[in-house]
C-alpha cells in the first residue's frame, strides 16, 4: 500500500521556523520527482516546491524561494520542506505529492501571532 505520511506542521509566529516531514512507502521513492503542494481552506492548492528524484533539481514558488528549502532523504525515504521566515500568508494544509499521483492526507501550518 502506497502511504505518504506529512508531520511537524503546527502554529508559529510570523518569522518563526517549521520543518515538515514527508515519510514515503510503498513504492519505490528513489525514483520519482517530489512536491510539495498546499491548500488555504476554501482555495485552489498552490504549488510550492518540487525535488529530483536524486536530490540535485529543486525549484520553488516565487513566494516562497528563499524562505523554504526542500530536501530528500532517500536512504529514509523521506521528504523535507524547511520553512523559515514563515508569513501569514503560508496558513494552509501541506501536502507532499510524487509526480506518479500520489498524495499524502496534508498537515496544517497557521503562522499567527
């Protein structure tokens, strides 16, 4: 059974830091290219971030580059989106997607003071 499993969202102030986690199984991680993806409840999800499937290729959102920075671990089959500098605007659900289709259930982020 496929899983992608999101952890280490939560609440933090504007300027603070979060790191999410994206633990992979299943299927064969190595392989495939990664997103990361969110959604602000009642809007369209917004692309954020993707990584080769070795690690070299990443590219991000504009309104985001700079401030995050995605990894992979995969002898662990895990995925990573440092997020620093963290504004109200990144409040959302974040999901981390393979480029094959699939999704994990998402974690919430909310950058409030």
């Amino acid at each position: 059974e496929v899983q992608l499993v999101e952890s280490g969202g939560g609440l933090v102030q504007p300027g603070g830091s979060l790191r999410l986690s994206c633990a992979a199984s299943g299927f064969s991680f190595s392989m495939y290219g990664m997103s990361w993806v969110r959604q602000v409840p009642g809007k369209g999800l917004e692309w954020v971030s993707a990584i080769g499937s070795a690690g070299g290729s990443t590219t991000y959102a504009d309104s985001v580059k700079g401030r995050f920075t995605v990894s992979r671990d995969n002898a662990k089959n895990a995925l990573y989106l440092q997020m620093n500098r963290l504004e109200p605007q990144d409040t959302a659900v974040y999901y981390c997607a393979a480029v094959v289709g699939y999704w994990g259930q998402g974690t919430q982020v909310t950058v409030s003071s």
